[in-house]
C-alpha cells in the first residue's frame, strides 16, 4: 500500500496521525483565497515527486495529481515486493481520478485568453486526462496487463479497486496495481463546489469538517492519492507476500435520483452495502465489524448514509459496527478518498484499533450510531467495509477480512 495525503506522505506517518486523531485540515497555502469564501482545506504538505522515485523529466511532465498517483503507486509496489515476481502481461493497473489535471487545464486556459493559442503546451493534453496518471504508472512498472482508470467522482479510488478484485478473480490479471489520485485544492474548483453549497465555510480548520456532528455544514476539500497493489492469493502466498487483508466484497450500484443529492432514503447506497457483506458472507453473530463511511461532513450525505447502514446490515448489527469517518482529519481527497481510505480500513482491521471521528462533540440525532468520537477505540475487528458515495449517484462498498 501506498499513501500522500494531509496526514502523511507514507503510511507509518498516515496511520499514527489517524490513530492519534491529527487534523490535517489548515489554512490553504497553495493558492490565493482573497477572494474565495472558502480558506481551509486538506493539503498535501511538504511533497517533492523525486523523494519518491518519480523520475525527475516524468515530474516535470505531470500534473499534480499524477505526481501523487506515482508517488502512492510506487510506495505500494515497493511495499508489495511484487517487482521481478510476476508476468507484465498479468500486471495491470486500475488508478482513477474524478476530476484529473485541474490545475493543468486552468494554467493553459490562461494562456490561450492572455497569449493566444500557439503558446498551448504540447504537454497539455497528456498532463490534464484523467488516464495519464495508469498510463505513466504502467509505464513506471511495466504493467501491461489490463489498465482501466475509473472516473466515478468521489467513488472513483472504491470502484477502481473493487473492478481490479473482480478482474484478479475472473482470472485476467494476478495483480494490479489500484486506487485514486486527486489534486484540485484550486480557486476554480473550490469556487464550483463553493457556489454549489457543498463545502463548508468554516474559517476555524478544526471546526470545518465534521462529519456526523450536528453542526455541519459541508465537506472540506482535501487531496492527494491512496493505491493498494492487488494480488490473487495464491500468487502471494507462493512468493511469500506480504498481506495486510482479504478484498472479498464489492457492491456497485447508482441512486438514479440527482445529479449531486444521495437518494435521501439511502436505499441503493444500502444495496451496495448488502452486495459487498454478501459475498464477504458477513456473519453479524461472528462478525466484528469496522466501517470507514463516506462521511463527508454535508447534512444531506451524513443522515442518508446512517439510514443506508441500518437498512443493509439491520438495526442491531448497525448499531453494534465500529464506524468512523476519516474525513474528519484528511478532508475529502474527491477521487483519492476510496484508496486512502481502504488503506485506513486494512490497518484498522490488521492493528485492531478503529481511528476517531475527531470534532464529532455534537452528535446528529439523526446520525445515532457509533461513529468512533474523538478517540480511536481498540476492537478485535475482523471485518471491514469502505463505502463511497459519488456525484451522480455513484456508490460503492468494499468489503475486507482480517487474514490469519
């Protein structure tokens, strides 16, 4: 697994900061927000692209966000010890992002209205794309397998992984190299989630994401980039890989409502859910069950995600979960969010400790489960679900087991 993100750039430094509740969310440094509404967010601090072996011309050459999905992608085959083990054509890559190279599109808009259209980059096209980023990971690891970047908005990193597990057990790959990468912390697309009411106008950083707490009032934009290297268990076992957990579940389905709204009675969220216990085989008599929700911190998502958790796991198994919402401490990394936090969903589960809702002081009535307050919780966790939730009515839920 690998990991850039507002709470650490690898994950020994990710997942202290979660499990001791650090918020990453601060004042925004990268652009100017004079004018914007908006002044805090969940940057990605103290990142250069060749402390992770990106190769310098390859840096120069990427858009932020496929720096970041380098850098993520290249901490996890390094972590996996995949590298010299496997066929290139059984190697593929799933590594979306929802929006892609946002600051590219905007620094070559401004050339085409201020010089003209000659002074484009010829780079343009191949920065922005939000493909390049699986391309130039393929290219950095050889992978020639199936390369499939997904763009579900803030599903993508969750349904990125959940297409590779299905492509590893349909026998079509032994390993791919799957997640997100997003960097849009910019004055065009924080003014557009802005106007939108989406994001929160706290100006306070520790009180502007707070996810579950009656006193929302948006989300936070955070970026960076989570990817996990895929394997089928057989091939890592025989080469005596590292496993840090089991994908066995996935569910996939859409509210088919609006166009940014979650179906407000969380019913089809609920059945992505219930598709990923159910091929999990969930067993809520046996079952310890952590949750990493979507959480975003809008008043519309939070109420919708707990009656959606209640109607695929029941009352009582719902209330018996370990949830939480990272959000609250990295923001919400848009296309990233699903792998950084499946990331944080394995360790909870392999360390036996569920990280905290940090801020979470005013719990919503209507949000009355146990969404892990201020502190993080050991349990003997032997299960683990990852839900995210998309523009469009995109949903998807992992499903991971502990490994023996």
């Amino acid at each position: 697994m690998g990991v850039v993100s507002p709470v650490g750039n690898d994950l020994s430094t990710f997942w202290k900061n979660l499990s001791e509740g650090y918020c990453g969310i601060d004042f925004i440094q990268n652009c100017p927000t004079d004018n914007l509404p908006v002044k805090v967010a969940g940057e990605v601090r103290n990142f250069v692209a060749t402390d992770y072996s990106v190769d310098a011309g390859t840096a120069r050459r990427s858009d932020r966000y496929c720096q970041f999905a380098l850098a993520a992608a290249n901490q996890a085959v390094s972590d996996s010890g995949i590298a010299g083990t496997i066929a290139p054509e059984r190697f593929g890559v799933y590594v979306g992002s929802g929006i892609g190279g946002m600051n590219t599109f905007v620094t070559e808009t401004e050339k085409l209205l201020n010089k003209g259209p000659k002074w484009i980059s010829p780079l343009f096209v191949p920065m922005m794309i939000a493909n390049i980023a699986s391309g130039n990971i393929a290219i950095a690891h050889q992978a020639q397998g199936p390369c499939l970047p997904v763009v579900t908005a803030c599903a993508t990193g969750s349904h990125a992984i959940g297409e590779a597990y299905r492509c590893i057990a349909g026998g079509y790959a032994d390993a791919i190299i799957a997640g997100g990468a997003e960097a849009s912390i910019h004055p065009l697309a924080i003014g557009g989630f802005a106007n939108s009411k989406a994001l929160s106008l706290s100006e306070d950083p520790k009180n502007a994401s707070l996810p579950f707490n009656k006193r929302r009032g948006g989300f936070v934009m955070g970026e960076g980039a989570g990817i996990l290297v895929l394997e089928e268990y057989e091939h890592a076992k025989a080469r005596g890989a590292q496993i840090y957990a089991e994908v066995c579940g996935y569910g996939n389905t859409c509210d088919a409502y609006h166009y940014t709204a979650p179906r407000p009675d969380g019913s089809c969220a609920a059945r992505a859910i219930k598709l990923a216990l159910d091929e999990a085989g969930f067993d809520p008599a046996k079952d310890v069950l952590h949750i990493n929700a979507h959480g975003t911190g809008t008043p519309l998502n939070d109420k919708s995600e707990t009656m959606a958790f209640k109607l695929a796991l029941g009352e009582e198994a719902a209330r018996k979960a370990h949830i939480c919402s990272t959000k609250s401490m990295t923001g919400h990394m848009l296309g990233a969010a699903g792998g950084v936090e499946l990331i944080a969903a394995a360790l909870a589960v392999k360390n036996g400790l569920v990280p905290p809702t940090i801020g979470l002081d005013e719990p919503d009535e209507e949000c009355d489960l146990d969404y892990t307050p201020n502190k993080a919780v050991k349990a003997d966790l032997t299960m683990a679900l990852s839900t995210s939730l998309g523009f469009g009515g995109h949903n998807a839920c992992l499903a991971i087991r502990k490994i023996d």
